[in-house]
C-alpha cells in the first residue's frame, strides 16, 4: 500500500517522494491549514476564489501521475497469471484546487457557463436556502461550520459567479488529468494481456458544491450536488455483458458485495446491501429499492444529525435534534419535477402522505445504532 494526499506536506508516500527527489515543488501547493492551524481560507487564481492556487509543478511530478506510475509498478510486479485486485485512489478532483499550472490552458475558466444548479439572484437564492433545513443559510452566512474541512473564516455568500467558473475549471483539469492517468493504467494493464478479463468500477466519495445554491465544498447537505456521484461499473469484456444505464438508486454501500461477485465469491455475511446490478431488471430482482444516507457530526459542539431515504425519484431528510435543527423538521424534493431540489415539500400537505411513507420505509430499513456510540477525539 502506498498512500498520497492532496499536497506535499505529511509522512505519506507522495509526500516523501516529493521531499526526496523534488523538494523545491513543496511550496507550489496551496498551504491547507493557516497559521492558527484552522482550514485555510487564502484565496488565489485569477478571481481570489478561497484554496484556488496556481501550481507551478510540472505534471510528471503532481500526485495523480504518480499515483499512476505507482500503480503501474505494482500490476509490471505481478506474475501474468496471477488473479489480483487494485485500488487505485487519486486525491484529486478535490479542493485545494491546485493542478499544474501547465494544464489550465485546458479549460479557460473565462469561457465557462456558471452550473445550472447556480443561482445568480441573491434574493431568490437565498429564499431557497431559507426554505431548506436552517444549518445551510449558517453555512452560507459563514455562521455555522459543520465540516472540518470547510475553511471556517470563509464566507460562501462572498462567492462571485467568476470564482464558481474558475472553481469548475480548476476542477474539470483535474477531471482531465485523471482521464489520461486511467488510460495509462488501462494501457499497461492490456499490454499484460489482462484486458479482456478485467471489471472496472470508477466512483468516488463524495460530491462537491461547485456553486450550486451559491456554495462551495461540501457537509450535511443531502442533495444531488453530494450525494449523486459518478459511478461506472464495466463488466469484463469477455463476459459480453451488455452496456446500460440503471436507473435504480444505488450506493456504494454495494460495492463490497459486488468486489466479492466479481471475484466469484459468496455474498459476505457482514455487508448491508445487494451487489451492483448490470441493468433496471437485475436491479429489481436484486432489491435496489431505496438508498439510504446517515449524516452525524458534533464538530466542535456544532451537532447536526440527518437521515435521508431516495426512493421512487424522492429525496427525504428527516432531521434529528441538532444545533440548528429539531426532530420534526426535514426537507422533502420531487427529483423529477424540480431535479435542482430547490422547492422544499416537507409541509407540502399535498404530498404529506407521500412523506410519512418514506420515512416509515427508512426508519424500518435504516441499519440498527451500535451504541454505545464513540467518543470525538479529533475534529477528523
């Protein structure tokens, strides 16, 4: 195992690689943490957007090659007929956006559309932060932090539309550097002759704001921009799966049981849901009914506990009793009618018994709390 982050600075692998044979481009990356040890709010780029720098690194050296390269290195180790699995991670896309300084030509930021998930009238943005549950017009307002690595002395109702475009840009080069990284490790992996044989699953951990409802970074805030992620499954090719699209809610929580599938193995008794389906039919007889998602920080005694349930083209959120929110109180999205979850139907009485069917459905299927629960010892 070898381990990067998204700088230079720690005891990972990366960050030793780079001290070791380029230490003069340590400096080049956006400084994480400020000098009171807090999340860094610098900004930088053309626009002064907060934990944009420009990176004068070369690309060879920036940790999504090397997290390439290293991969490569392990896979030209191992014997041609031995079954292997790799998990392949790169830091990036993620904020600090700090790519190399020589791939921004890639996507000029200036000529970027602002998302559609932005909105650029103040009141009618804030009107529709009002409406949602209240630690997000906290967060907006830079009043109330409920993610560590969200910087705290940053206020995102500061944020321009020309920041969100270089935001996106940064991130969209990093998106692409990453493309090419899987091609080299997809190249290398075929001139091995392990092709054909081989199921790819790309994904990641979370979403990211990117200006959507005038935010940036992320936290408790259960909506497409989080919690829709890319996720691509393609089955070996000799297996002539069929390619489709599944319109099932899935989550990554299936991603144990489908590793094991692949591998020819029995489901574990430990996992919490049914492997990844390959189409809507399989996902049917597989049960991929509901995705669930939990939420629960007490980041420096800031309390915010969410439960949230997508079924049937619905989001619900159910909060718990928190800092800013009571039990009670929730939001509630028609994804199909308002994909941009901007109208918030929790009080809808129209569809009130809509929202009492999904949250008895996820109350009933939500994983049972192991208590007692741990203690915070650290923020992260």
């Amino acid at each position: 195992m070898e381990l990067s982050t998204h700088g230079a600075v720690g005891q990972l692998h990366y960050s030793q690689w780079v001290r070791d044979n380029h230490p003069e481009a340590i400096a080049g990356f956006y400084r994480v943490l400020d000098n009171e040890l807090q999340v860094n709010a610098q900004g930088g780029g053309d626009t002064n957007a907060p934990q944009i720098k420009v990176n004068p690194i070369p690309t060879e050296w920036y940790h999504t090659h090397w997290v390439a390269q290293q991969t490569i290195s392990w896979l030209n180790s191992l014997p041609a007929d031995k079954d292997w699995f790799c998990w392949m991670s790169f830091p990036d896309p993620h904020h600090p956006w700090d790519p190399p300084a020589s791939e921004l030509h890639r996507v000029p930021w200036r000529e970027l559309d602002l998302p559609d998930g932005y909105v650029a009238d103040k009141s009618k943005r804030e009107k529709i932060l009002d409406d949602k549950l209240r630690h997000w017009r906290g967060w907006y307002d830079g009043t109330f932090v409920s993610n560590y690595e969200a910087p705290a002395h940053w206020v995102p109702a500061t944020l321009t539309e020309d920041q969100v475009r270089e935001v996106n840009a940064f991130t969209h080069v990093e998106n692409e550097l990453i493309d090419e990284a899987i091609g080299d490790v997809l190249g290398a992996i075929n001139a091995r002759g392990w092709a054909n044989d081989l199921d790819v699953v790309y994904t990641t951990d979370h979403g990211e704001f990117q200006g959507d409802f005038g935010l940036l970074f992320k936290g408790p805030y259960h909506v497409d921009s989080l919690m829709r992620l890319p996720l691509i499954w393609r089955p070996a090719p000799s297996l002539n799966i069929t390619p489709a699209r599944v319109s099932a809610p899935v989550g990554l929580v299936s991603l144990a049981a489908t590793f094991a599938h692949i591998a020819g193995l029995e489901k574990p008794s430990y996992t919490e849901a049914p492997r990844l389906p390959v189409d809507n039919a399989d996902a049917e007889k597989l049960g991929h009914e509901r995705v669930l998602t939990e939420w629960d920080s007490v980041l420096f005694g800031k309390l915010v506990h969410l439960r949230t349930i997508c079924r049937d083209n619905w989001v619900c959120t159910a909060a718990l009793d928190g800092t800013m929110n009571k039990a009670g109180e929730g939001e509630l999205y028609d994804l199909a009618n308002d994909p941009l979850q901007h109208v918030n139907r929790w009080s809808d009485d129209s569809v009130r018994s809509l929202r009492d069917d999904l949250l008895s459905d996820m109350w009933a299927n939500l994983p049972a709390q192991v208590l007692p629960l741990r203690t915070m010892d650290a923020p992260v």
